[in-house]
C-alpha cells in the first residue's frame, strides 16, 4: 500500500460567490451542498485507507485569518492534520507547493504529494481514489502528473489540458502536448469534438524530490526564499508561520506558469467522474438537487411558478420568495441580497469590486465574525452604540483586555458565562447581565458544556475591533488584533 500526503490549499477570496463567499470567510468554508463544507469535504476525501492507497494526515496551506476556521472544521470532521502552514501574505500555488513539498521531504525524502483545492465538489470519491492510484503508476516512473477533467460541455471558463492521445478507456495516464488557456466559445467547442481536450483542474500528484527538483530547474529564483521561509518558521500554537521576510520576497507565480508548461515529464490521468470547481452560482445551481423545473432551493426560500433558477436565504429570519422567475439566481445574506441572471453569474465578481470602489464594507466582510473562540454577529449599528451577539464554544474563553473609547453592556441568554472584571470574578447563567466599565480589565469564558450566548451592548467614542489592550490571549495574538 503506498501512502500519499495530501496538501489541501485552502486560501483565497472566492467573489464570484459573493455575498456568501467572501474575503473573511470564502467559499470554502462555506456548505454551499449539504452539512459539510467544501474544505471538510476534500479534507475527508484524502483521508484514510482505501484499496492500494493509504493517505497520511494532510499537509494544510492557509493564511493567519483562517488558521482557526481550518484547526475547528478540521475537528469539527475528526481529522488531525500532519501541519498546518500559515503563508504571510498570498503568492499564487507555486510558492506553496514549494514550501509544502520542501517540509514534506525534510521528515520523508521518498514522500508523494497530492496537491488539491480546497473547494471542488468530487462527488464520486472512489473514482477519484482510482484515478490517483493509476497516476501513482506513472508517478513512480518520474512523471509529474496532473489530473483532466472530461468536458460535458464547450467551457469558456477553464484552462485546458491537450493530451498527445485519446485516452483509451483504460484510466492511464496520457503524456501531455501542451496546456490551453481559457478558450472562447468557437475554439472550446472544437477542442471538444476532438476529444484530446481535458479540463485543467489544478490537482497534482507526484514525488516531493521530483517537484523541488523541476524547481530547480525552471523556477530556482523561488527555491532560496521558499526554503529561508520555512527554515526560519516559527512555531504558534500547533501551526507553523512562514517566515515573513523571505516569504514576500518570493515572486507571485502559479505552479502551472512557474513549472508545469515547461516541464518534459508530465502526464495527465483523464478524469471522467463528476467534478466542479463550484466557481459560480450557475455551478451551485447545476450542482444542486433541483426539482423538476431546475428549481434549487436553499435555506428560508419558495419558488412559485419558477424555472431554472436558484433562491437561497442564508437567514432563517429572512423568507425569500420567488414568483414567475426564469433563469435567476437569489441570494439572500442578513446584510446583503444578490439578485442577478442567472447567466451572468461569471460577473458577480463585478459586484464585489464595485462595491470595493464605493468602501462598502459588504464587498469583502460579513456581519457575523468568526474567532477561535467561537463568533460574534453585528445586529444593530448607531452613532456611539452597536449591538452584537456573541457565541462561545464550550470550554472556550476571551482575552483578557480592556478598552479604551467605549463601555460594555453583557446580558445572558444562553448557558453560563464566567466573568472577569478587574479582580472580581463571577458566574452568570441566563437573563443575568453585568456591566464593563471602561478601562476595566475584563475577559468573558464558557465553562460549561453547552455553547454560551450572550448579547453585548457597546457604548463610546469609538466602537472600532481594533481597541483592545490585550494582556492575556490563549489564541497568542497581538495588541489590537480583532476579538
């Protein structure tokens, strides 16, 4: 049984599914298809013992806003990661593979890499597992191999991979001729009809050694700055920080411009299962259980008289009705609603930069914030006061901080807080409430079993996440950082 270590990247802005996928939480993490999110979901596909393959705990890419989303979904699905890489800033895939590939190679010099995204729908895993295992064949020959989606349909929106052959129904892997980018409409549908085109799904699979090594020789500038970043990282809480100055140093590069369309010795396993990288709404909407008229309903949503279309809520306060529409995507967010054709869902990235350009802060944040420690929802804004709920998981607990422009106001609703104020402690069960002082040293835990719910009223000059003194944080962040 050969054992593979996956490497799931899991960065990204994900606009084109705005307003639920955005910059502070992406579509990833998102369940945009069911219970589980798409990050959960390829986590759970790479992991554990299938026929010939064994899968080691998975090598995790992420940035530090995320870094918490992904240790609690990761639990959330009874998966421990083999490390978790946090990346500075963002440097497109070539860096990263580098990274992960260097590390792995540093604790198993004979290490296979499966590199995937963190956000496709596979539906059909066991075909996936034997897709991979017949590229291992052609991995132990050396080959860098890839993964080419069978095309139902002339794409205009994914690269394409030319295979030197037809495949032949076997499975096996196919030498390429060469990488396509986005087509238009004319040219997709001739590479369709002739049957050497695959989609380009960005999923890798080969030896640690053999990527480091097409490094060296197509893209060396990246190998000195990558291997800085990760000899000089500092461990944090069961992550593993990039060193930062070496790290933004290195050129923004994808792996496929910095080494796969040079490489001679990559191969494409042809792919013929269901796949979708769920890019748009149109994807959600074709990936969806619809009823018999194409209709796709999610959350607080009815469609009456409706065809083609796709109304989702994403706030069971918020019904969302539908009444003669054909071929329309709705989306409705407690702070943001979506209306558009649903063929122009390609363009909802359009929407994410204008509202960027008009400062609206809904283009890349949402009024529920996530925490290590739980989160917390914005439910009324005013001059000198806002209004929030915040959730805290069990066991779970707040820095202690203090502030300097406003006062706080906390009311129980849910399970049992304990309260630091200064030198007094105390414990609040449900309908019991307490007030902050400002400048008080304060901190806000859960010690029971249940999750803890409390509405906080805020008052002051200034109400802005950055005003916190920290003194004590379990979650080590510093001076200012948010929650």
């Amino acid at each position: 049984m050969t054992q593979i270590t996956p490497v799931i990247l899991c960065g990204g802005s994900g606009t084109r599914l705005w307003p639920l996928s955005r910059k502070s939480f992406p579509k990833q993490f998102a369940q945009l298809l069911g219970p589980e999110s798409l990050f959960q979901a390829s986590a759970a596909r790479v992991h554990g013992a299938f026929d010939d393959l064994e899968f080691a705990p998975p090598v995790i890419l992420t940035n530090s806003d995320f870094r918490f989303i992904v240790t609690e979904q990761l639990f959330e699905v009874g998966i421990d990661p083999g490390a978790i890489l946090i990346e500075p800033a963002s440097r497109n895939t070539a860096p990263a593979v580098l990274a992960a590939a260097m590390h792995a190679v540093a604790t198993n010099p004979e290490a296979i890499l499966l590199i995937a995204p963190s956000d496709h729908v596979i539906p059909d895993a066991a075909a996936f597992h034997a897709a991979v295992s017949r590229g291992l064949e052609a991995v132990r020959g050396g080959a860098l191999v890839t993964f080419g989606i069978e095309p139902d349909r002339a794409e205009t929106g994914y690269g394409y991979l030319e295979l030197s052959q037809k495949p032949d129904g076997s499975g096996r892997a196919i030498p390429l001729k060469t990488f396509v980018e986005k087509p238009d409409a004319k040219t997709a549908a001739h590479m369709v009809e002739a049957g050497t085109y695959f989609w380009n799904a960005g999923i890798f699979l080969f030896a640690a050694k053999d990527i480091i090594a097409a490094f060296e020789k197509f893209a060396a500038d990246l190998v000195a700055p990558v291997r800085a970043a990760l000899d000089d990282a500092i461990p944090d809480l069961g992550f593993l920080r990039l060193e930062p100055e070496a790290w933004c140093g290195v050129r923004n590069i994808s792996i496929d411009y910095a080494v796969m369309e040079k490489a001679e010795t990559l191969s494409v396993v042809p792919f013929t299962a269901s796949w979708s990288d769920l890019g748009s709404w149109e994807a959600v909407q074709q990936q969806g259980k619809g009823d018999a008229n194409g209709v796709v309903l999610s959350g607080a949503a009815q469609a009456i008289d409706c065809s083609n279309s796709l109304l989702r809520s994403e706030s069971s306060n918020l019904e969302l009705i539908g009444l003669g529409l054909d071929g329309i995507m709705a989306v409705a967010m407690p702070d943001a609603v979506l209306v558009a054709d649903l063929s122009r869902s390609q363009d909802v990235k359009l929407v994410v930069e204008t509202l960027k350009a008009k400062d609206i802060k809904q283009a890349e944040a949402f009024s529920m914030d996530h925490r290590p420690w739980g989160h917390f929802e914005t439910l009324v804004i005013g001059e000198r006061f806002q209004v929030k709920r915040i959730y805290v998981k069990p066991g779970a607990k707040l820095s202690l901080q203090s502030h300097h422009h406003r006062s706080e106001h906390w009311i129980v609703v849910a399970g049992t807080a304990k309260v630091t104020i200064d030198a007094t402690e105390r414990l609040m069960t449900e309908n019991e409430s307490v007030y902050i002082p400002l400048g008080a040293r304060h901190r806000l835990e859960n010690p029971g079993k249940v999750p803890m719910i409390l509405i906080e009223v805020q008052t002051g000059t200034y109400l802005g996440e950055d005003d916190i003194i920290r003194y004590e944080d379990d979650y080590a962040r510093g001076q200012g950082a948010k929650g």
